[in-house]
C-alpha cells in the first residue's frame, strides 16, 4: 500500500474524507483533483501532527516546510475545516479511537519517532503574562522586525488595521480603502485644527500622519515598539508634521497626559488582556475631557478561543485576548463611557487581509529574503487562515465610538 493509500484509508476509519489531494514522500497521490494538493514532503510531517494533534501540529509542519500546499491556500484550509466538521458530526469514533487509529498509521508509514523541535520562530516568551517585561517581549516580536516587510505587505499608509471598503470598481484598492478608514476615524471622533488627540497603540503612525496633516489635529502618538516608533518620528519630519505631532516609546500604562478631546486606539486593545481590560477602559475616560470622544477599533472573538488559537498564540501574537463585541461595550460602559455607535466592519477584514495576502505572494521571494524561509511562511499561513476567519465569522471587528458625558 503507498504512503497516500494508507493516509487516504486512516482518514477513512476516523470519519473523514480527503477534502484536497495529499501526494506522499514516495511519490503516490490521494484524494480529489483539481483541488489544492498538500505535499508531505517526509513521515516527519506525519510525526509533528501525531505528538501535537491539531492546528499547532500542522502548523509546525508547515511553517518548517515538512508539509507544503499547492494551490490556493485559503482554499485547502476551508475544505479542511469543512471536512473535520463534517467528519466529527458523522463519524462514530471517540477521541480514543481516533487516536488508535492515528497511531496504527503512523506505524505503518514509518512515522514514529522522537517529537521534532519546533521551527525556530516559534514564540517562547517567559514571564507572568502581561507584565510590562512580556507585553514588550511580545509585542517587540511581532512588530520589531525589518520594517521593509511591512512595507511590502501593506499600502503607502502602513496601516496595519482593518481598512474600510467604499467602492467595488477595480480602480479602488488598498491604499483608497485605508485612506477611507483613516478619514472615517477622524471624521467621528470630531477631529479638527487644533483637537488634541491621544493615538493609543499607533503602529507605523498612519492615523498620526492623517489627523496632522489632514485636520491640523495635535497628535501624542504611543507604541510600545521600538520601530514603529523610529519610524513614525522620521516619517512625521519628514513630512513636515514634527511640529503637530509627538511619538511616545511607552507602555500604554504610562502616563501620557490627560484631557485629550479624542482618543483612538486601533487594534490595539487585544494586547491588554482579560484582567487588564476594565483598567484599560478607565484610563480611556480619564484621559478624556468632558465631552471627549474615544474609538475603539478592535477585534471581536467569542468564550471558546479569545486568544485566537494556538498557531496565533504561539506564532503571531502571544497573550492575545479577544472577546464578543458585547462585552467590550459593557466594559466601557462600566468605566464611565456612553457608547454611542458600533459598526461591525468584518467584510472588511476579509478583503483587507486578502489584499495584504496578495502583496505577500507577488513578493514572497523578498519576504523569505528578508524574514527567513521559515517565518515568511509562518505569514503566509496567517494570512490565509485570518481571511478565512473573518469570512466565516470566526472572528469579527468592529468600531465602538464612545464619549466621557462628565
């Protein structure tokens, strides 16, 4: 029997049918065609999902290059969810017999062994989750990488937030939709010469660039990035807007004066976590003057899996806490605010990332040349899994508009 015979017959005996085409190490090929075609490329591939069963498992076999996909890969990752959940609804087997039945193929292909070492990018920060050591580990290894990766994933902006999509003729890309979001923010948040604005977690400085060039607003901008906050400063000079804006290296616990009219704080909130998140709330109005507003746009997840799952957990962005839109509403409420609008803009999450999965691909040989083999392909496993995510409703964002009333 070949390697994909036998795959093909274990996937069988626990429910499932092969979803995508699966071509073995010797060669043999299973499963429908004209579909993605997942390569194992040796059994090893086979070991890392047997010691870790599930998405960290495959995961790791991918990111290493052990497993590879032909074809599109958002695609082979729907039809396999699509096939596990089907597999589970109609499959009689138990967990244990499922795996029994993992453990009997994985002897039969030669696939036993010692548990292989994780890929070298693989996220291993120590420390009591969001201490301000952690968080500055954590976000230091998501965004202090070569800022010319970013540049090559996303538009002339650099924003790194959910665009907003207001027209569907091909002339209108990326660049219009974030530019689109940008004004959309400064637009309800009342932004003019003069409004002081407090941009809490403000990445490559685009919504800064905006509100100072396009309002005349008066902007303190804070990340806890070392290069995001490089960058922004010389972008701002060099822009001319030196004058109108400031750039802060700090933790967003730190002081960062009070009374601003408006505060934004953009995909930034899911780094807080869980305990952390009602005094997060409360320095949000502090901050604010009477009267002023708050934007909170941040992504929404429900009780199951806050943290995103682990290939997120442990190859993104550790300590992740995302939770149902409600309950950040409740939470701003409870620290003095009024809400007053939430717009959900998860349709434009999926186009976004999609955009920023496309700029990947046109230029993934700069990307591995610049973050490696291994974490370039860890980003584009990301990618296509956040799109396929938000598409299904897995994942949501949305925009909470707030004001202090006192």
């Amino acid at each position: 029997m070949t390697a994909a015979q036998a795959i093909a017959r274990a996937a069988a005996r626990a429910g499932v049918c092969l979803p995508v085409r699966v071509r073995a190490w010797d060669g043999s090929e299973a499963g429908p065609e004209g579909t993605p075609v997942v390569v194992l490329r040796s059994p090893r591939a086979l070991r890392r999902v047997l010691w870790r069963p599930g998405e960290l498992g495959l995961a790791r076999a991918y990111v290493s290059g052990d497993l590879d996909v032909e074809g599109d890969l958002a695609e082979g990752l729907r039809r396999g969810r699509q096939a596990i959940r089907g597999g589970r609804a109609a499959g009689p087997a138990n967990r244990a017999g499922l795996a029994l039945t993992a453990v009997l193929a994985a002897r039969r292909l030669g696939a036993f062994g010692p548990p292989p070492a994780p890929p070298a990018c693989e996220s291993r920060h120590r420390g009591r989750p969001h201490s301000r050591a952690r968080d500055k580990a954590v976000i230091a290894g998501h965004y202090d990488i070569p800022v010319s990766f970013y540049q090559l994933i996303l538009d002339p902006s650099m924003a790194y937030s959910c665009a907003y999509w207001t027209r569907d003729d091909p002339g209108y890309g990326l660049a219009d939709a974030q530019r689109d979001k940008l004004g959309m923010i400064c637009r309800k948040l009342g932004l003019g010469e003069g409004s002081r604005l407090l941009d809490l977690g403000c990445g490559w400085g685009s919504l800064a660039v905006y509100a100072a060039g396009r309002c005349r607003a008066r902007v303190t901008a804070v990340t806890l990035a070392a290069a995001q906050g490089r960058y922004a400063r010389e972008r701002l000079a060099r822009l001319g807007l030196g004058g109108l804006a400031e750039v802060r290296v700090q933790d967003y616990r730190d002081p960062a004066g009070g009374s601003y009219d408006a505060i934004a704080s953009v995909e930034m909130g899911e780094h807080v976590g869980a305990a952390g998140y009602p005094a997060f709330c409360a320095g949000l109005r502090d901050r604010l003057r009477p009267g002023g507003r708050v934007l909170v746009q941040q992504m929404s997840r429900g009780a199951c899996a806050p943290g995103g799952g682990a290939f997120i957990e442990s190859y993104v962005a550790a300590d992740m806490h995302m939770r149902p839109v409600g309950e950040t509403v409740s939470l701003l409420e409870k620290a003095g605010l009024e809400v007053l609008s939430v717009e959900s803009l998860r349709p434009h999450y999926v186009r976004t990332i999609r955009a920023w999965l496309e700029n990947l691909e046109r230029g993934f040989t700069e990307a591995e040349a610049i973050l490696g083999p291994e974490r370039a392909r860890s980003w584009r496993l990301y990618l296509a899994g956040g799109a396929l995510a938000f598409e299904e409703g897995r994942m949501g964002v949305d925009q909470i508009l707030a004001a202090r009333r006192s």
